[in-house]
C-alpha cells in the first residue's frame, strides 16, 4: 500500500510543495546563476530510472564550461565558481529535482540515479537498484555518501529495495536533515568523484 499508492503521491506533494516553499530562492538563483554564467542555469543530464527508464535529472550548474585548447572539459576543480561550491556544500543545487519529483521519475527517498553508461557494468545484484525510483536522497547517502567505496554504496542500495517501507524512509528523510546542516560528505572543493569501471 505505501510504496505502490501513498509514497509516490506523497512525492508529488512534496515536489509541488517544495517548489512553491522554495520558489523565491529558486527564482533569486536563477537570476545569480545566469548573470554569473552568462547560460542557461540548470544542468541537465541523462541518468537511469526505475525499470532502466533512462531520464533528465535537473541541478544548478555548479561549473563552467571551460574547455582546454584540444576541446576537453577541464577538471572539476579548475570550472567549479565559488557560488557553485556554496551550492554544492548546501546541498541548494539539488533544490530543481522538485522538478522531477513532480513528474514521476524520481522518488524523495531511493537510491541515488546514476550516469548511463555505468548500466553494462552492474552484476545482477547491483541491477536491483533500478528496481525502484530512484530519490533525491536515499540510504547511501546518509551512510557515507562520497566517502564510502562503490561496493558500499550498492550494498545500501540494495538494502534499501529490499527493505524499503515508511518507516525506513522516514529515518533516511531525517538523517538528510541534519547532513544537509552539517554538510559533511559533500565534495565541495572540486573534487571528483571516482567514476564506476566495474566489478573486479
């Protein structure tokens, strides 16, 4: 009942709540953003759903795009803007995933989507992770987030699919809280974060 009805009108509810809530600020960073930047302010990118529905995940942009002279996107620290690592250390960045929240293509709480290229990578345990929507915040990220290995962040994953209930959610939601406050575990200082090669 609560995962197949209740959880994902709650995550509509709370993605046009969120966005009426936090509107004058999503407006005011829109108008920043785009005077610092000189573009579009939002950073789109293809992640991947529940079922493999491959969708666009909505953030500010945190970075410029400066190129080298061979046309390659230079490292994180080097087009990460000071806004970008205030937004980042804040969690603010997130705040347009209301967005997808209202369309159905991710959950408050579940595990973190991630790029599509890592789908041919996944054994079958990991695979479970698309099992379900994936959310702005989930299981992983209050255990560790960037500080803990890819094994341990799927094993949260898929301890989350198969464990998930509202009470489970409600610890997540909570511990997001005083994370967001804290701000610990977040990459704020340009670093990047070791991509997924695969399993040994």
């Amino acid at each position: 009942m609560y995962n197949l009805i209740i959880k994902p009108v709650f995550d509509r509810f709370f993605g046009v709540f969120g966005l009426v809530l936090f509107s004058p600020l999503i407006a005011l960073l829109i108008i920043v953003l785009f005077i610092e930047l000189r573009e579009n302010p939002f950073f789109l990118q293809k992640r991947v759903g529940k079922n493999n529905r491959v969708f666009n995940i909505i953030k500010f942009k945190t970075m410029r795009p400066i190129k080298d002279r061979y046309g390659k996107l230079l490292s994180d620290k080097d087009r990460l803007t000071p806004i970008g690592r205030f937004l980042r250390k804040t969690s603010i960045d997130e705040l347009p995933q209301f967005f997808n929240l209202i369309m159905g293509n991710m959950s408050l709480i579940g595990p973190r989507p991630l790029l599509v290229n890592y789908l041919p990578l996944y054994d079958e345990d990991q695979a479970k992770r698309h099992l379900v929507r994936p959310g702005i915040t989930g299981l992983a990220q209050v255990n560790g987030r960037n500080s803990i290995s890819w094994e341990e962040k799927f094993s949260y994953d898929i301890e989350y699919v198969n464990s998930k209930s509202l009470s489970l959610d409600a610890k997540i939601l909570i511990k997001s809280f005083f994370q967001i406050f804290k701000s610990q575990e977040i990459y704020t200082q340009g670093e990047e974060v070791k991509p997924f090669l695969g399993n040994e």
